[in-house]
C-alpha cells in the first residue's frame, strides 16, 4: 500500500527535495542533525560563512514539524512582550523582542534572496477574540506592542468579518509584520539554498550516537560515521535518544490540520486577503487558506479517523459550518498532525512552542555566528543547561486526552 505524505504541503509544494549526498568521508566543520528549519537555516548560514557543514536527516527534508505546519510566518512570541521582557531582564528582552519582531522580514528576505517558491503572502496575521475576555486580552498586548511603535493593529469585529468572512470573532489584533507560506516549499527552499552555499546534506541517514574525542565529535549513523568539529541537534520534538535527556526537556503536544478540496467561487469570500487567523481559545483553533482555495483548520490534538470518517473529519465539518454558516457542502482532501515542543516559560529555548518558522530560521543564523566567533552574550537568549521538565511523558499523555475530548464536545455542540 501507498505511503500516505506527511501532510498536504508534500504534494503542493512548488519546490523539490534536494538530492542526498553520500556522507563526508573527512573531518567536517559542523554536523547538523535534522533537515528542518533550524537544522538548515544553521547549514545555510554555516557555509555562507565558509565552514563546511553536514546536515543528517534521518527521514526526508521537512518530516518534522517543519513539513506539517500550519505556515504562518509569526513575530515575537507567544508571550506578550511585557511578560518577555519581565521573564528575560533588562539585557535580553529588549534584544530578543527586538530580533523576534523583524524576524518574519528576515524569513521573507531569505525566500526573496533565494527565490523560494513558497506560496509566500506578507498580508499579515489575524490573532481572533472568541470572547470578550479575549477581546480584553488582546487590547492589552496591543498597547504593549504599541509602546514599542510595532505595526500591530487592534480591530473590531466587523473588520475582522471583512478580513476572513465569518461573524464568530468579537475583535483581533491584526499584525502586519507576519504573513504565510507553504511550510514544506520554504523548508525543501532553505536546503536547496544550503545545498548552493556548499553544505552536504544526506537524507535517510539516523544519528546514533555521538562521542567526544579529543578536540573532535564521532558522529555514528545507519550509513556510517562521521567526525566533526562541532555538533548541531535541530531534532526538535522528533528527537530520539541521541543525547542523554534531550527527550524530556520538553513535552511534546500534537497539533492536526485538515484541509478541504479546492472550494473556488463559493468560498472567495473566507480569507481573500489569505491572512492566517488563531484564535484567543486556550486549546487553540487556526484558520487559513491556501494558493489553490483550499481551506485548513486545525487545533490542538491528533488526528482521530480519516478525511471522510470520524471525529476529526465531524469536529472540523461543525466548526467550518459554526464560522461560515453560509458554506454548502465540503469535502476533505488530507488530515495530518505533527508534534511540537513546549517549554515550561513559553519562551523558545528548548522547544519553539509551535513557533518555528522564525525561531528556526533566527536560530541557524545565530549558531553560524556562534561557531565563527560571535560573543555567546550576543544571543537573542542566555545559554542554560539541560534541564528535565518534571513527568514530561505524562503531561505529553494528559494534554493528548484533554485535546480529544475538546475535538469531541465541538463535534457533538
Ligand atoms: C501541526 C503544526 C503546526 C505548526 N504551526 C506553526 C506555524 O504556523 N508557524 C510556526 O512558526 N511554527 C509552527 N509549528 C512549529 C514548527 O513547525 C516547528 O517549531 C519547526 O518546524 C521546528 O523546526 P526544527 O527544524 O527545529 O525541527 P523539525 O522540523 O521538527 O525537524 C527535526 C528533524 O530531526 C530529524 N531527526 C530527529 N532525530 C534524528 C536523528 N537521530 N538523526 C537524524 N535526524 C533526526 C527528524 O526526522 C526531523 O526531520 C507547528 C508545528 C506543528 C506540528
């Protein structure tokens, strides 16, 4: 039987996977495990900077996160920017709000430098009030942002209908920094760019084990090993056991979208603008809509039945229908989820929280600078050790249950 792809964006993407190259037979600059955004971006920057560097990927480019993603190409962080600032001091809150704000620029600058053919639209982000308490949530951040002179805006709900075509929103804050891409396109885009810089990149091959020997790293793998001056872990919350407690420095949550069919006329009112919108939910919903009119909802949890069946296929068909009551009937082309990394303070350290676009991208550029000399206090944040958050399985296991009820009370509402 047919594999089926990872998600939706496998088949839509304008660009291919780069071919693999047999790993490096000499001692390399920097290996880099995982052929996602973070693992890539460091390659990109890596060998722009002259160092010769070796991505290992265990599946294919963008199996992670990165190929799943909803693709909405976010500033800043989750957590409002006083809060940063409060959690970080003085020193680092300013500069990681700072570099986090322009960071979407720096996303689209790449795709631009690097023609990535990515379905990339800068028309904003919509983060939606499905309360008046969020409504009251979101008017606090934008003074905040306001402060700063962010081009963050705050709208009504009748601007919020114009934006997206639905009446469920009391308001939202509308960020004009951000924008949309096809997550898998920019992905596969970062590696063939990496691949041009002069970085090796070898796909279906598995760290398994990494040694210190003397000034040197032995990297070994399914296909061999490898010796490196340095080694970057972009394994995200797809990390194994590779390095002793990395796998419970986060808990991972599941995340699942699902798209329906290209909707045409029908449907030219939802998003003709293709913002992407989120919602103020504590388990959050998102809308957006893709270059060919298909439209994608998603929320937190794993994907439960098929396309046609079952209580993802029910959750998202009522929730479409509470949105746009006026929509006929749709049909559903692809389900999928992927897992994210969460930290215990929301900031992206360990994990991205489901903010990797720009955190990956941001990041592979620092460690490029770190590897060729650039001063660790100059990092958008402190380095930390390795630490265990307390039963992260557990939690891992309690959020997957407390999601699928949630997709099961919207079914049945
Ligand atoms: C459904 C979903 C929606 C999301 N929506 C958004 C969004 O809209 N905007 C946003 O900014 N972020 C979003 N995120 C988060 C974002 O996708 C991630 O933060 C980002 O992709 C992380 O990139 P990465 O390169 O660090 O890791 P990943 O892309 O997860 O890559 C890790 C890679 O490491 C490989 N690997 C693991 N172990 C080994 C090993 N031992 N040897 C070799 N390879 C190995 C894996 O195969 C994998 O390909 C979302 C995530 C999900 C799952």
């Amino acid at each position: 039987m047919q594999k089926q792809p990872i998600s939706l964006w496998v088949t839509t993407a304008e660009e291919d996977e780069v071919s693999s190259a047999p790993l490096s037979g000499d001692r390399i600059d920097v290996a880099i495990v995982g052929g996602g955004y973070t693992g890539l971006s460091t390659a990109l920057h890596c060998a722009e900077r002259g160092l010769s560097a070796q991505v290992i990927e265990a599946e294919c480019i963008g199996y992670g996160g990165s190929g799943r993603n909803v693709g909405f190409v976010n500033a800043a962080a989750w957590l409002p920017p006083d809060k940063v600032h409060k959690t970080l001091g003085p020193e680092y809150g300013p500069r990681f709000i700072k570099q986090f704000s322009a960071a979407p620029a720096r996303v689209f600058e790449l795709i631009e430098k690097h023609r990535i053919q990515c379905e990339a639209t800068r028309t904003g982000t919509v983060h939606a009030a499905n309360s008046r308490t969020g409504f009251r949530e979101l008017r606090d951040r934008h003074a905040q942002w306001c402060r700063l002179g962010e081009p963050v805006e705050l709208i009504d709900h009748d601007h919020v209908h114009q934006l997206t075509g639905s009446r469920e929103f009391h308001g939202g804050l509308f960020d004009h920094r951000a924008g949309t891409i096809n997550p898998m396109a920019y992905c596969r885009g970062l590696a063939r760019a990496a691949n041009e810089a002069g970085a090796r990149i070898s796909i279906g091959v598995r760290a398994t084990k990494l040694k210190r020997i003397r000034n040197s790293w032995r990297i070994e793998t399914n296909q061999g090993n490898l010796r490196a001056g340095s080694v970057v872990l972009g394994t995200n919350a797809y990390t194994d056991h590779l390095w002793p407690g990395l796998n419970s420095a986060f808990s991972a949550i599941h995340y699942l979208q699902i798209a329906t069919k290209p909707l045409g006329a029908t449907a030219a009112h939802i998003l003709p603008g293709r913002q992407g919108l989120w919602d103020t939910g504590r388990i959050m919903f998102n809308i957006r809509r893709d270059a060919k009119g298909r439209i994608l909802v998603g929320t937190m949890g794993r994907v439960v039945g098929s396309t046609k069946l079952g209580l993802t296929h029910r959750w998202a068909l009522r929730r479409i229908q509470r949105i746009f009551p006026d929509l006929g009937p749709i049909e559903f082309e692809q389900a999928w989820h992927g897992r994210i990394a969460m930290t215990q303070d929301h900031l992206p350290t360990i994990g991205y929280n489901g903010r990797g676009i720009t955190t990956g991208t941001l990041f592979g550029q620092s460690l490029a600078d770190l590897l060729t000399g650039m001063d660790p206090k100059k990092l958008p944040l402190p380095l930390t050790n390795l630490s265990s958050v307390p039963c992260s399985r557990l939690k891992s296991c309690s959020y997957d249950l407390v999601f699928t009820a949630n997709q099961i009370i919207n079914a049945i509402r």
